[in-house]
C-alpha cells in the first residue's frame, strides 16, 4: 500500500501545483 499512498500523495501534489499555476476546474483531477 506504500507505493498507492506515494502515488496519491504525487497526485495531490501534482493537484496543487497546477491550482497555484493555471487554475482550471476542467483540468483538476483528483486522485482516488
């Protein structure tokens, strides 16, 4: 399971940045 809550902590991160970057609610997908 460590390797899914890398991949979901990636995700949030990769969230965040494109939030603080160009925020598009089209363009956020949230990791499940």
């Amino acid at each position: 399971m460590a390797m899914i809550r890398d991949i979901r902590i990636y995700g949030w991160s990769y969230l965040l940045y494109h939030l603080f970057e160009m925020p598009h609610l089209d363009a956020i997908e949230i990791p499940v």
